[in-house]
C-alpha cells in the first residue's frame, strides 16, 4: 500500500506523510518500500544524507510504534528521523500546557532542603525559608518572604522575570542567569522587576517601567501597572 507513506519536498528539506487511517503494518511496509525507492535514485546520482520529518496526521503514535519507525529507518544509512509530527496530543501534553498558561496561587511554607517546581506563572503568597528552592516556569509575583533560592523560567526561558521584594533571597534565577544576593544589595524593593537584558545578564527595574523593559507582557496584560 504505497500510499500508507508519501514523500512531500518542504521549504526546509523532505516529509513524510503518514495515512492516519491506514492500518499500521501497512504503514510500516509502504515506509519501507518508499525508503528503498529513494535509497536506490539518490545513491545513483549524488548520494547524501537525508533527514526526515514524519507526519502523522490525527493518529497518536505511540513510544513503541515511534521506535518501529526509527528501526525501519536504521536500514538506511543515508536516511534518519528529525522529528515525528502529530496534530494531536497526549493528555499530559494537554495538561501540561493548560498548566503553562495558568496562574497558580501558593501560598505555603517552603522548608530547607525542599524544592517545589510549578509550571506557568506563580503569584507567591508563602514562605521561602534559607535553603529552600521555588523554581517556576513563567513569572513570579512575590508577595510573601523570600530567603532562599526563586527561580523564573525553568529551566532555561529568560524571557520571564521575577515581580515583587526579594532583597532577603540567597539567589534570583531566570533561565540559565543568576546573582547572589547579600545583604547590601539595594536594588531590589517591593516593586522591582528582575528579567534579562539584551545582554543576557540579569537586570533590575521597576514596575512603572515594565512597559519599557517587556512590552509583550506589558500587553498582554493591558497595561494595568501603567505608572
């Protein structure tokens, strides 16, 4: 079944596109038979290596059926996967994302030694005692005590930034940036902004400059800090 896998030539290099309706050892021998073809043109002509995008439509692949794909491929010395595309996605992708996109409200005592990770933006009312770890994946907006380690962005986003008083942290993290803080540090009041600058070293502002210093954030919440 030859139509279970055709080749389509992309502005980036080659796909392939999978028939999510096809049954799957169809697939498989339609993948193989397309692979052999190309494999025998190209090796008369000007042999090379080729990377492949695999397009799967509305069927989600598996970890198993993905492996069988990269097994068919590993016959072709020439051919290899780049990625493995769907239109759909897991559960956990979906919550994932839904998480990415939410604000979480925590208000909670973070202990020495502990580490808490949350996914999207973060409204800090709690505790951060010294030797604690807070690592979210978007902004932080500190109301509460900070005296351990606050990290924006996890792991490695510096376009986040950290909103609020941290003067009493041991370390503000964005991405992959940081600074030790000690005690006579004045950057930092209630109403700093941390992020990274153009230089990808971490800055400090204000609140009242946030239109200045992340526009798109600025409008994406509608330019309510307007000082």
């Amino acid at each position: 079944m030859q139509d279970a896998a055709v080749l389509k030539g992309t502005n980036d290099g080659y796909e392939i596109i999978l028939d999510d309706e096809a049954d799957l050892g169809d697939i498989y021998a339609s993948l193989k038979e397309l692979l052999e073809n190309l494999r025998d043109q190209t090796t008369a002509t000007h042999p090379q290596p080729i990377s492949f995008d695999i397009q799967t439509g509305m069927r989600l692949w598996s970890a198993g059926n993905r492996s069988e794909i990269e097994k068919i491929f590993s016959n072709f010395q020439l051919f290899s996967v780049h990625k493995i595309i769907s239109d759909v996605i897991t559960k956990e992708e979906s919550t994932r994302i839904l998480e990415q996109e939410s604000v979480h409200i925590i208000d909670r005592i973070i202990r020495n030694g502990q580490e808490v990770h949350v996914q999207g933006d973060v409204l800090f009312l709690g505790n951060i005692h010294e030797g604690g770890k807070l690592f979210v994946g978007g902004n932080i907006y500190v109301l509460g005590n900070v005296h351990g380690v606050i990290q924006a962005g996890y792991p490695d986003l510096e376009d986040k930034m950290i909103i609020g008083d941290v003067h009493n942290a041991q370390q503000v993290r964005i991405g992959e940036q940081y600074e030790i803080l000690d005690d006579t540090n004045q950057k930092i009041t209630e109403n700093s902004v941390i992020y990274v600058n153009d230089l990808h070293v971490l800055d400090y502002g204000k609140v009242e400059d946030l239109k200045q210093i992340n526009p798109k954030f600025f409008n994406r919440i509608g330019g309510v800090m307007n000082g």
